[in-house]
C-alpha cells in the first residue's frame, strides 16, 4: 500500500493590486431563503440548504428546489440541514436533524451521487444532530455531532460513503468546536477544556490520539475557525480573539499573520492566493487578501445592516456570500475578481495534488481545449502523460504506477512538485 507522506503545490502568478472593493461585490438575490449552509462545487455550480436544498447551475442567478426523499420531504417545516460536503461535482452530503413524530429532533444525512438529482437518506445515529461535516474524498467523511440535552460533541468517521460510521473522538466535557481536514487522513481539531483551547494534529484519521499543537490558546475562543491553503505543509487558524495564525509545519509552530486582532471573527475561507475573512465586532467588515493571507485589505459588501451567515469561494474568480438582514430575510451576494486582472487569472494556473487511497489527483483550472498533464522524475524523465479533456477539472492516476521518490507534475501553464512514499 502506498502512502502519501506530504502535499505541495506550485501556484501561477501572485496577484497584486489594490482593491476597488466597492464594485467587486454585487447583490444577486436581496430576498433569499433562509439557509444554514452554502456550498459552490464550481464557479456555477452551487446548493443552499436548510428545510429543503436548492441549486444554481448559472452563478447564483436562479435556483431550484431538488427533490428529497418523501419521508423527509414530508416534514420539510421541521428540516435543518445546517451543513453540506461535496467532495466530488456529483457526490455530496448534507445533513442535520429533523423533528419526528413523537416530537423529538433526530439526526438526518441524506446523500447525493449525480449532482443533486436524486438523494437517499443514510442511516445515522439518530440520537445525534450533525452539526459539521467534511469528506475528503468521496467515501472517506467526518461529522461533528451532539444529542440534543447534552452539548458535548463528538466526531465520528466513516470509509463506506456513509454507510457505517464510528466515534473516532468521544463526547465529554472538552467541546470541539471545529475540525477539517486536508485529505482523508491529515487534519486538525479543537478541543475547549479549562485551559483553553487544544489544537491537535491528526495524520492517521484520528486512527490514534492525535497530537496537541496549540495548547491552551489564552484567553480561551468561544470557536475556532480553520482554513487550509493547499501550499506545502500551510494551515491557517482563525480565532475568535481577532488573530489569524498561519503554519508552516503543520501546526509545530503558528505564527500571527495579522496584528490588528478583530475580536469577534466570524468566517474564514481562502482558495488557493485568495482569501476572505468576516468579523463583527468593532465593525461589521470583511477583509480580503491575494497574497496567501500576509496582508489583507477592506472590502465592502452591501450595506443590508445584516451579518454575513455563510461565505464560499469557488475559484480565484469567484466567491459568494449569505447575509442574514433578519430571522426569515437573507441576501445572496457574489464577489468577482477585477477586471483589470480577470486577464492575469485566466492565464495563471492552479495546479494541486490530492492523495485518496491508492490514486493520486491532479486538479487544475479548466481550459476550453483538450491539453495533456506530464509527470517527470527528478532528473526530467518523463513517466507518464495524462490526457486532460476539455473543461475537465481534474485527472487521477494509480499511485503504484510510480516508485517511491519525488515527482513534478506539469500542464502548459503550472508546475507542482509531490511525493510518493511506501
């Protein structure tokens, strides 16, 4: 069995221009439904979720109701599907809990393998109410859960696609109010005791006790955020005492990227350069950065009075946000790169290399024309060609059709180096 030992990426031209902010964000819906969860797979592609799921196949413009399994359909008033996973364009998961019959909330996750057209309702433990989920890969997920009388949370795992499913972090009193993961073995968690906050280290899939890396952030956040860039060994941690934190070890040693803390930090998601960051406190505001998260900038959303509840960026080009003016009125806004820039991005590349079972997957920015993706020893050998069809995202490759060692993949327009250890 092969086992990838690290990830690298090398990324395209560094963007580096001064934020006209003002016209970057616009209001694509100003009465939206109100949604727990907002997730694009593409710069098209997007689901919203809470009593029901829809999509967008055009950019946020529309959306559409899918259709659910009847039972759920059926006490669609009581659904909260509060989180979403797509590791694929065509398989995702969303989950939450719903109140039966008898008056008592149980646990729900439904799952997708086409895109949203059809959904099947896996079998949880209903006993627990999802409140967080990441999958790696397609079959290879995590969820963070808790009863509904006892607060304390738990993560369990599943290898089966979400057919079976085991406690991988136990409840206690320690709560974990965050987790994610890069791949489906290597991932950070926070654990809340006295302390403070623990931030652990997992390279096994929580197989074993995971390794504290932070321990006892102080003063303690009331939620940690993460956010990985996929650049070597980087992670970014963003806490509620206003301090975003950056690694390059993963997680042996964090270091402050930004001094002007901002007490009450909501949200942070970067994608690849790009990054966006919401706080509430002193002021409403959120930040943007094209520089792997060193300096950031203010940008302006619309002034709806409202707080941003959700925040996603599908693409360098791309990004979307959901704010919430009140109890039942929410705001879809979208944000897209300047123009004067638009130029730069679309000759660029992104080219990274993820790790799930025996395969390897190279993922790069679509191109209208059909290309090929070399991979070459450290001596330029060529070792294999991979055809890259056109509009495609992404290629896989066995990892046992290579030897152990250190390895260059390489398109047109980027090069990113990896290795493959047994």
């Amino acid at each position: 069995m092969i086992r990838c030992a690290s990830h690298a990426l090398v990324v395209f031209v560094l963007l580096s221009f001064s934020l006209n902010a003002s016209a970057q964000w616009k209001t694509l819906d100003s009465q939206f439904p109100p949604t727990l969860s907002l997730s694009f797979t593409s710069e098209d592609t997007g689901y919203a979720s809470w009593h029901t799921i829809l999509k967008t196949t055009n950019g946020g413009v529309t959306f559409d109701s899918l259709v659910l399994p009847a039972n759920i359909k059926k006490l669609a008033a009581t659904l909260a599907l509060r989180t979403m996973s797509w590791p694929t364009s065509a398989v995702g998961y969303a989950g939450g809990e719903v109140l039966n019959a008898f008056g008592a909330y149980n646990g729900v996750l439904l799952k997708t393998t086409n895109a949203g057209k059809d959904w099947v309702q896996i079998s949880v433990d209903t006993n627990y109410l999802i409140w967080q989920m990441i999958f790696p890969s397609p079959n290879v997920g995590y969820a963070m859960e808790s009863t509904v009388t006892n607060l304390a949370n738990r993560i369990v795992k599943t290898t089966d696609g979400g057919n079976s499913w085991n406690v991988v972090i136990p409840a206690s009193q320690n709560s974990i109010p965050a987790m994610n993961f890069r791949n489906d073995n290597e991932g950070f968690i926070a654990q809340r005791d006295d302390l403070g906050v623990q931030v652990k280290y997992t390279s096994d899939g929580l197989g074993s006790t995971p390794s504290i890396r932070v321990n006892g952030m102080n003063p303690p956040a009331p939620s940690v955020v993460f956010a990985f860039v996929p650049t070597e060994d980087t992670a970014w941690l963003a806490s509620a005492d206003g301090f975003l934190y950056r690694t390059t070890d993963l997680g042996g040693i964090w270091n402050k990227v930004r001094m002007d803390n901002e007490p009450f930090l909501q949200s942070l998601v970067l994608k690849g350069h790009i990054g966006f960051e919401y706080s509430t406190q002193p002021t409403k505001g959120m930040n943007y950065t094209t520089d792997f998260g060193h300096t950031w900038n203010a940008t302006i959303i619309p002034d709806s009075g409202g707080s941003v509840k959700a925040l996603t960026i599908p693409s360098v080009r791309v990004g979307y946000a959901l704010i919430s003016i009140s109890g039942s009125s929410y705001q879809l806004i979208k944000w897209s790169a300047p123009k004067s820039v638009q130029a730069t991005i679309a000759a660029s590349e992104l080219l990274s290399v993820s790790y799930a079972s025996d395969e390897v997957t190279f993922s790069y920015t679509p191109s209208n024309n059909g290309r090929t993706l070399g991979v070459y020893d450290l001596l330029g050998r060529k070792q294999r060609s991979l055809e890259l069809a056109a509009r495609s995202h992404s290629v896989s490759m066995a990892q046992s059709a290579l030897k152990a060692g250190i390895y260059f993949a390489r398109t047109d327009r980027a090069l990113a180096k990896f290795l493959i250890a047994r």
